[in-house]
C-alpha cells in the first residue's frame, strides 16, 4: 500500500512538473498563454513621453505582427491609429481586448480591439460599452484583477476624496456590471486619504485577491516618507476583507504606484511557485529609492529578510517575470535626472534567488538609458522579453539611433536586435496581443 | 485759417456721424467757439472708421452704430472681419477664444476707450458688454499703437464707445430661442444750469442655454447599456448685470471732459461641461461680481498750445467664486450617480475664492510738432493682487501675490505728400515688478532662482508706414518687436490646478504686417472697396501651458520658436447705401519651429501644421436696405451672413492613419436678419435668425455649438 501511496505520489508529482514545465515560463497568472497567432502593439507619444498625464501631443499605435529585425521599420506618417483625444494609453489588456474607462468620458466602461485590414491599416472597433452603476470610475485612476478564469474582471478605485474605497464586478463578455460595493477598510488615526487608486492581484494558489494600497496623511501627491502600505487580502467570491495589515515601513513606505494600478506598468509578478513580488520604495537619506518585496507562497505578508532590488541607483518602476528564477526591472538613476523623459531609465535582469542585478546588453554593451518614468515598453511572451530603447541622443542633439526592439531570450539570456520605429517619437508602450 | 478751422471741424463731426451725406441745414458747434451755419451744403468725407483703415497700423475698424439695432452681441460682428476667428465653447455666455492673425488668448489685450476692459471686471468681455453703448471696434493686428501703453503680442481690440453731445436715451429689449432675454439702456442727460453731465448703462443678460445637443450617450431605463439621444442642456443658465454710472463736465476751460465712474458687475454661470460634451457637468457653478471706481480727464491745449492731455486712474475690486463641491457623474438627461470625484477638477470639493484687486494709471500726452509731426508719450500702470482661499478645501494653503507692470511708451508720427505718405515710429519700455509670497515646491516654481522683490526691464519698438500711391490704391507696412509679460496666472499659479513658474520670461515676437488697400468710385453711387494683407509672426519665448508630471497639474512653460505667416483678403461692395455685399477669407499657417523636445531630442513635430487650429476660413455677407416704405424716414434692411471654416485636425495632422483622427469638422452657418426702422431710427425692430439651416457645428472638439436660433429686439432711440 505504502508503495502504491508512493507510486501515485510520484505519478502526481511527475505530472505536476510535466504541467509546470509545459507552461510557458513566463506565464503570468493574470495573463493568458499567447501561442501562436499574436501581434503587438506598439504605442508612441509626440513631443514628450506619455502616460499617468494626458498628452495631449498626440499618441499613435501601430500594430505589427513580429518585432524581430527583418520586419520593416514601423513608420508613424499618415499611419496608425491616433487615439489621443478618445482613449486613455492606461488600459486593461486581456487576448486581443482593451478595457478602460475612456478618455472621452462617456460615463461607462469600454472594451475594443484593434483590427488590421488587408493593407495592413489598422482601425479600432468597440465591442462593448456599458455605462457605470452605482460606483464611478475616472480614466486611468483605478486597478484590477482578473478572476473565475479570467470571465470576471474586478475593478477597484476609490471615492469621496479618496477616503473610500470601491469595486465593480465587471463580465469579462459584455462589461455588463455583476455586484459592487465598498470595501470595509477605513482610514487608521492620523490619515486622511488613500491612494487613489492602489494595486490589485489575483493570487491563483490561495486564490485570493490581494489589495495593496497606501494610506496619506493628505489626498493627491505626497512624500512616501509620510505614507503608509497596507495589505488587504480580499476574498473573490464575497469580496470581504479578510485581513488588512499594515507593512513596516523599514520593508516599504510606498508601492511603485499607487495611483493607477497596472493600467500601463507592470509592478507585481508571480512565479509559478505562487511568490508574489511586489515593486516598492523607501526614503534612504532623503531619497526614495526602489526595493522589490516577496510574499512567499502560502505566507501573506511580506518577507521580511528578502528584497530583490538592492543596492538601488534609484526608483524601482515595473517588474516582470521571466522564468528561470529571473526578472525584468526597468528603473531610474537618480543621478542622471528624475523627469519624465530623463534619460536616466535602464533595463535590468534580476536573480530572484540572490537580488543579482545586471544591465542588459546587446553585443557587450549596455542597453542605452531611456526617457519614459511612466513607460512599459517590454512585454514577455513565448520565453521572449521584447525590450524597447528610445534612440540614443548625442549631444549636438542629434538622434543617432533609431528607437529600437531588443529581443531577450529568457532562457539563454542572449539578446537580439528587433525591429526599428521612426524617429523623434517617445516610445511609451509595447503590448503582447492575441490575434 | 478760419476755412481750414471750419473744414476740420467738420471732419471732426462726420467722424461721429458715419457716411452722413447732409442736404439740409446744419448747425455745427464743436471745439470751435464760432457757430456757422451752412445752407444746402454737401458734405462727404471719410469715416472715423476709414481713416482708421488708412493709418499706418493694420487695423480693421467696425462701425458698430450702423448695425447696433439689430446686433446682440458685438463678438458676431467682429468675427465676421477679415484676419479673426472666434470660437465659442457654447452659447450666450460660453467662454470664448479670440484670435487675430493667428495669435489668441493672452497674447489679445482688450480695451475699453483704451482702458484695459478687465478694469469693468473680469467677467465683462466682448460678449456681454452692452451693445448699444459701443460705436464703433478698432482691431489692431500685430502692431499696437504705443498710446495703449500695453504688453499685447498679438493684437488689440479697442472698444469705442457713443460719446454724443446732445441728451438721449437708447433702451432696447429683445428675448429669443433657448430662453434668451437681454435687456440694454443707455442714455445721456445734461443739467442745463450746471452743466453736468451723466451717463447711466444699465445691461442684463440671461440665457438658460438650453439648446438640443445631438447624438448625445445617456443609459437606458435599465441603465444597463447606453442609447443615442437628442436632450436639451440642463445647466447652462447664465446670468450678467452690469451697471455704471459715469458723471462730469464737458468744454470747460479747465478740461475738454472730466468724469467720474463707478459700475458694478455680476456673472453668474452654471456650467454645463468639461473639455468636452461628454464629461457633463450638473451643479459645478462660477460666480464673478466686480466693482469699479474711475475717473478721467482731457484737456486739449493743456498747458501749452500744442499739448494735448489724456488721464485715466481706475481701481476694480474683482471677486470670483467656483463652487465644485458635489461628487456626481452626470448624464445628458440629467440623471447621475454618486461619484468619486469633483466635477470640474475631477479631485476633491473646493469653494474656491479669488479676489484680485486691479489698480490701472493711464497718462498719454499728445505734442504737436508741427502741422503733420506729432510726438506722443505715454505711460500706464497695470497693478494686480492674486488672492486666493478654498472655504471647503482645508488642505488649499492661501496665498496672496502682487504682479505691477508699467508700460512707459514714445511715439512720433510724420506726414509728409500733403499727407499721401505717412510714418509713425515707436519705443515702448516695459518694467514688470513681482513680489513673491509663495516659497512652496521651489524646485518646481524656481522660487528659489528668483528674487523675492524683483524688477524687470524690457524695451520694444515698432514702425508704422503708408503710401497712398493712387486714390484708389495705397500701400502699408508695420513692424514691431513686441513684449507680453506673463499674466499672474501664468507666472504665480492659480493655487491648485496650476503651478506658479517664477522662472517665466516674457513672450517676445516680431510682427510683421503688408497690405494693399483702397477703393474705386464706380460712379453712379458705385462704390467698391478692397483690401488684401499678410503677415509674419515670429514668436519666441512661446508661454505655453503643459501639463506637469503629476496627474492634473499644469504649469506654464516658455517654448521656443512659434512661427505664424498668413494672409487675408476683403472685398465690399456699396451701391448708393442700398445694397451692400462683402466677402472675406483668411488664411492662417502656424507651424512648429522647436527643432528639440525639452528632453534635448528632435522634435517630430517640428515644421508641422499646429494642431487644434483653424487654418482657413471666410465670411460673406449680403445686406439691401429700403428706404421710404411705409412712412418717410422709414427703413428696411434684409442682411443674410455666411462663415465657413474648414476642418481641421485635433492633434499633429502627419501622424496616424486620416480615418483615425479627430477632426473639429467643417462649419457653414447662414444667419438671417431683418430690421425695421421708423420715425428717423427712433424705434427699431429687428428680427434675427441665426445659424439657419440648424447645422450641427463646432469651434472646438466635441462642444456643440447652439442650432437654430431666433431673436427678436425692439430698441428706442430718443434723441
């Protein structure tokens, strides 16, 4: 019997490594397997870089079916789509769909995909639009989870100056509203406001959702020195709050952002272990600088002992996971310019075993600083970190390069070069999407 | 001598009574202490408006007494001229941009018998200052006569207003579509002991702005999907009072004229939408009420025989209210739910207050050289405060700033060719004076790089020319390297949307103006009239607003290069003061010169069209006029008005596919109207109809201008 029990236990485990190893290991857990017809979609902003603020300067999307260097360079003249005035450049992307809560603020929700035609130009098509019920949400200031399999899709913003904090149970389908509510969370003694937004995830091996959010002592902008981060862990089904603990702030003063979840940057990952890791910052010397936390599998509170970002240049700004134990950060040098279009932003590969950090490299050379605090210009698919660089400027102010794709493979480590796109635009965004 | 006194005397009066082809006796008593009496004596001469036309500057110049009886708001009749475009966020009342020859915004100063018109408060605008008071528009393009004494860059636009000599009362009424009533009285009456003068105004608007808004989103009965609807506005009301009563003497030997003023003002507006129509507004309101003291002196052959004087000091008490305190999401049916933030700064409730003392000194002295030179020196004082709090808002921290500008200008204007050549030539020196309370988020308002007392020195100058080459045709230039300092919004901030910028530098342009002008007798009361301009605009220092790296914050940035050429061109057409058509188009090519983003990279959209812009547009205009229908001294007059502007793209026009972009679509507007008036223009009855085909239009993306509307108006004139 004992020998049986050990036979199934080896059957088991064999088939659970079999089911792990199949995954693609980049596989996010919020994020479906794209195999084999994809696209991306490439976002870039005139004048100045975009996100988290409406620029108003113009924002551009191309879709194109590959990134690798033999495709042609993705020209932005009388081409793409100009979705400036009507959508936001923060959105929730699941398959081939966008959701948001659109620019032109028509008072609902919206989901769209883009189209190609025949010639290759591209056009965007709603496919459902549903006006809010009870609880309203502004363009770009909320975060999100997917959960049922993916069919739901929960919203979580907040109210009344940000003293309050709301969620929407969205069909994945139609949009069509399924519950609200309010979340029995109150502010602690001494603060006035939550962040506006917060972060939320859906954690598949506890299956809970996980709410990360931070309490100010006043509402908009504030010093992460006078802030606090809490836990809320949420169940899915109620949506009750099962526990809410605060964070020291020796491990984490702030979240990465907290204003507009993870509509455009990506700041929380999971392994398939079930490790949650969450992008952070803390004031050291009067400086917020960026460290990356974990809550273990099956623990619900940070780790204590571990940081994955140490010895910081500066902020931490979006995390994505690679497989094999490795990570990609994207993060600024303080140094060298704390603006939105700095060129101070560089990419790194973290070892999630030891916190090792190395700039990435093409042909034995960093990969070049870039502007873009509020950009995501990678996206992992298929063992694959696509990675997008700004061209390089000299300083007679003349673009050498063109903006470029650098392709990661994530086993090896070994980069490519990828496509190219027209110069003199700020390129903000890349998109894995399914056809 | 005696002839030449009589003969400019009378230019002097025809200037006040356009186009007056007299037959009759005329009994003249002006500056001149003789009385002549002239019998059957045909006198034809230029209008005070024409002679504008023909001076150096590039001026258009309306005579808004010609048509006042059937006009409800000046800015119809100025955005009819050649070179302007005008566009309107929504109806009477609606906030509104005014461009001249491709510049708008600050860079257009506003003046009211050449006083700044904030002095009236800031709620008093070309859109609600009463109609019948004005007689006439000077819109001067580029290059400003130093004599404003002002900072504009881009032009200038001079109300002038009726300055009668005899008693008289002027009230008109009128009420139209969309709940529209207006109400005008202005008169003059003269103590006969005394000899005191005084000169009541009293205008009242109100619109409840209630026009259809078209293919409007609203939810269904379930509220479970959205449906396309036709709804009316729902809050939009908007109510003005002004009232002012001006007092003093005329021809004394002290002074030509001496009055003291005081007015008062309120707005009240509801405010209907954000942006744009789809972020619908239902209870976000702004309250403004002003109160002005003023007096002014003049005084030809002051002191000496050939210096004229001209003085001005005003103060204005101008007292804002925003009230944003109610967390709704609002719907085109005026249904809402609960939201999360306020409704016009999307943040947390506020009852902002702003109270902004102005103080304005204006001195011109006029020396006459020589018959034909003359020297002019002038000076103004523009002294601003900037205080604000939030009765709702306890995290708003107050602040309470002063901005003093003083504009000292010289001007020499020659003549020479019995007058065929003309020339005027100009300094202007500028001093703008901060203090600065505020010290909060110094790294982002530089108020650490900057003096906390601090003056500074700016000098401008200009040139003004014109050649009459033939009766019938003439040939004018004008430069000026203007200065416009920053306005205190720009410079101190507005305290919570938009971050002071004390590092601010002025904007400085040179403008440059061509035009060829003149008109032919036809013969037979034939009379055809022409003119054609261009233009360059070579901005630098561009103030331009952009929003910060925090969500919703604005700060006010210098760019660099803004260059802007174009042209425009007018035809009209008189025959014997019956019929009259006119025909203009303007042509506008702004382009963008920054080379580099402020990141230091090249910019993608350098020498590309400016966006959100029109570009080219023209105006039409057919009016024929009855005399003698019914009764003698009766009139009839049938006018039928045309605009069309073409599209234009809201963001850069090279980038992303033609069908993706938002476009602010194409406009034809055809307004109709017709005036009667009897008993010697004693009693006027108008009716108008605008925008007749009811087509759905736009100046801005996304805000719905009004569709047909009619108005119908009776005006008094007593005389």
């Amino acid at each position: 019997m004992k020998k049986f029990k050990f036979f199934l236990m080896a059957v088991a485990a064999v088939i659970a490594a079999t089911v792990t190893i199949a995954c693609d290991p980049t596989d996010d857990p919020e994020k479906p397997v794209i195999k084999d017809t994809y696209s991306f979609d490439l976002f870039v902003c005139a004048v100045k870089h975009g996100g988290m603020s409406q620029n108003k300067n113009g924002t551009y999307v191309r879709s194109v079916s590959a990134l690798t260097a033999d495709q042609p360079r993705v020209e932005f003249q009388g081409k793409g789509i100009d979705i400036t005035q009507n959508y936001t450049l923060e959105s929730i992307t699941r398959g081939k769909y966008y959701y948001q809560v659109p620019q032109k603020a028509t008072g609902g929700f919206v989901k769209f995909h883009i189209e190609r035609n025949a010639a290759g130009e591209e056009s965007i098509k709603e496919d459902a639009e549903v006006p809010f019920k009870d609880n309203v949400y502004a363009a770009r200031k909320y975060t999100h989870a997917w959960i049922g399999d993916s069919t739901t899709l929960v919203v979580v913003g907040t109210k009344d100056n940000a003293t309050k904090i709301i969620w929407t149970k969205l069909a994945e389908s139609n949009l069509t509203v399924q519950a609200e509510g309010t979340f029995d969370i109150s502010l602690p003694e001494n603060y006035n406001a939550f962040s506006t937004a917060g972060l939320l995830t859906y954690r598949q091996t506890d299956k809970k959702l996980y709410y990360f959010y931070i309490v100010k002592p006043k509402s908009g902008q504030s010093d992460a020195a006078t802030s606090m981060t809490y836990i809320a862990i949420i169940n899915p089904e109620t949506m009750a709050v099962e526990s809410n603990t605060a964070v020291s702030t020796d491990l984490m003063e702030e979240t990465a952002g907290s204003a507009y979840g993870e509509l455009m940057q990506s700041m929380i990952m999971q392994d398939p272990s079930g490790n949650l890791y969450v992008a952070g910052l803390k004031t050291v010397n009067g400086q917020e600088m960026g460290v990356l936390r974990r809550i273990k599998k099956g623990e619900t509170t940070f780790d204590p002992t571990w940081n994955g970002f140490p010895n910081p240049e500066g902020k931490l700004l979006t995390v994505q996971y690679l497989g094999y134990g490795k990570a990609l950060a994207y993060s600024r040098d303080e140094k060298l310019g704390t603006k939105i279009d700095s060129k101070s932003h560089f990419y790194s590969i973290i070892e999630l075993a030891d916190g090792q950090r190395s700039r990435v490299q093409f042909n034995g050379q960093d990969l070049p600083y870039c502007g873009g605090r509020f950009s995501q210009r990678s996206d992992v698919l298929n063992g694959k970190a696509y990675i997008g660089v700004g061209g390089e400027v000299a300083e007679d102010g003349v673009e050498q390069d063109y903006p470029t794709i650098y392709i990661y493979d994530c086993k090896t480590g070994e980069v490519e070069k990828g496509i190219e796109l027209a110069k003199g635009f700020c390129f903000d965004i890349i998109r894995a999407m399914a056809e | 001598m005696k002839l030449s006194r009589i003969v400019v005397s009378l230019l002097c009066f025809v200037g006040f009574c356009a186009g007056l082809q007299a037959q009759d006796t005329l009994l003249f008593k002006g500056a001149l202490s003789d009385t002549l009496t002239l019998q059957n004596a045909t006198v034809t001469a230029k209008t005070r408006t024409q002679q504008l036309k023909e001076e150096a500057y590039s001026v258009n110049a309306l005579n808004i007494n010609e048509i006042v009886s059937t006009l409800n708001s000046v800015t119809t009749a100025v955005d009819r001229t050649s070179g302007i475009r005008i566009r309107e966020e929504g109806g009477v009342g609606s906030d509104f941009d005014l461009s001249i020859n491709g510049l708008s915004g600050n860079a257009i100063r506003y003046f009211l018998d050449g006083m700044p018109l904030d002095a009236k408060g800031s709620g008093i605008t070309l859109a609600n200052l009463p109609v019948n008071l004005i007689e006439r528009v000077e819109i001067y393009k580029g290059v400003i006569p130093a004599a404003f004494g002002s900072d504009a860059l881009g032009g200038a636009i001079n109300i002038v207003t009726n300055r009668r000599h005899r008693n008289y009362l002027d009230f008109s009424a009128g009420a139209g579509s969309f709940h529209t009533a207006k109400t005008d009285l202005n008169a003059q009456y003269t103590l006969p002991r005394s000899g005191l003068i005084f000169r009541p105004v009293l205008s009242v608007n109100y619109s409840k702005n209630d026009y259809i808004m078209r293919d409007v989103k609203v939810r269904n009965e379930e509220h479970t999907a959205f449906v396309i609807k036709d709804l009316p506005r729902f809050h939009d009301d908007y109510r003005s009072l002004f009232g002012q009563l001006e007092a003093g003497v005329a021809d004394r030997s002290w002074a030509d004229a001496f009055f003291v003023s005081a007015s008062l003002s309120r707005i009240d507006k509801d405010i209907q939408t954000g942006a744009t129509q789809s972020h619908v507004i239902g209870m976000a309101e702004r309250h403004t009420q002003s109160f002005n003291v003023a007096a002014r002196y003049e005084k030809a052959h002051f002191l000496t025989e050939n210096l004229s004087l001209r003085a001005s000091v005003s103060h204005t008490s101008d007292h804002s209210l925003v009230i944003d305190t109610t967390y709704r999401r609002y719907y085109w049916d005026g249904t809402y739910i609960d939201g999360s933030y306020s409704e016009i700064r999307g943040r947390g409730k506020t009852l902002r207050h702003t109270v902004r003392p102005l103080t304005v000194v204006r001195t011109n002295a006029d020396y006459a050289l020589a018959p034909g030179h003359g020297l002019s020196l002038n000076y103004l004082l523009n002294r601003s405060g900037n205080r604000q709090w939030d009765d709702w808002d306890d995290e708003y921290v107050p602040s309470n700033d002063v901005l003093a500008k003083h504009v000292i200008g010289l001007s020499y204007d020659q003549s020479f060719l019995n007058g065929r050549l003309s020339n005027v030539f100009f300094a202007k020196g500028y001093i703008n004076h901060l203090k600065v309370g505020q010290s909060e988020l110094s790294s982002t308002t530089g108020a650490n790089d900057v003096p906390s007392d601090d003056t500074q020195f700016y000098p401008g100058y200009g040139v003004g020319s014109r050649f009459r080459m033939t009766e019938a045709l003439s040939l004018k230039g004008s430069f000026e390297h203007s200065i416009r300092l920053p306005v205190v919004r720009e410079l101190l901030g507005n305290g919570s949307t938009v971050y002071a910028n004390l590092t601010l530098k002025p904007e400085v342009s040179d403008n440059f103006n061509l035009g060829l002008f003149g008109s032919h007798d036809l013969g037979s009361g034939h009379l055809l009239s022409y003119e054609v301009n261009g233009y360059i605009r070579l901005v630098d220092n561009f103030i331009q607003a952009t929003i910060y790296e925090t969500q919703g914050m604005m700060q006010y940035v210098n760019v660099a290069a803004v260059h802007i050429m174009g042209g425009d061109a007018e035809v009209r057409y008189d025959w014997a003061g019956k019929l009259h058509l006119a025909l203009n188009a303007s042509y506008d090519d702004s382009r963008d010169r920054r080379k580099y983003t402020q990141a230091g990279d090249l910019s993608v959209t350098y020498m590309n069209r400016t966006p959100n812009r029109p570009w080219v547009w023209c105006n039409a205009e057919a009016a024929y006029t009855f005399r003698n229908l019914i009764a003698g001294g009766d009139r009839l007059r049938l006018c039928c008005d045309y605009r069309w502007v073409h599209w234009f793209y809201l963001t850069w026009a090279a980038y992303g596919s033609a069908s993706s972009k938002s476009k602010v679509p194409t406009q034809h507007l055809t307004d109709l109207s017709a005036l009667y008036a009897w008993a010697g223009g004693r009693y006027n009855l108008s009716l108008e109809c605008l925008n007749l085909f009811n087509a759905l239009a736009f100046d801005n993306y996304m805000l719905q201008k009004p569709g047909r509307a009619f108005f119908l108006k009776f005006r008094l004139f007593l005389q």
